[in-house]
C-alpha cells in the first residue's frame, strides 16, 4: 500500500524544473536518518 496522498501536474515554469514527490510518513525524524543512510538527501 502507498502512502502517496493523491497528485497533479502542472506546467514547468523553467525546464530544469524537476518532479516533486510527497510522502506521509510517521516520523519524520526517523525516515530523514534512513533516507540519509541510504545515500539520498531531500
């Protein structure tokens, strides 16, 4: 099961901009350290 909260699209004011993706976690202290040891940064 997802925890994607629905989405869009809208027209690229520049065309470096990139995709956004939200995400609904429990905490976001504990998922930012995972996110940071899996080599990602947000």
């Amino acid at each position: 099961m997802s925890n994607l909260k629905g989405g869009g699209m809208i027209k690229r004011k520049d065309p470096k901009d990139h995709p956004i993706t939200y995400m609904d976690v429990p905490s976001t202290d504990e998922y930012s350290l995972k996110v940071e040891e899996l080599g990602d940064r947000f």
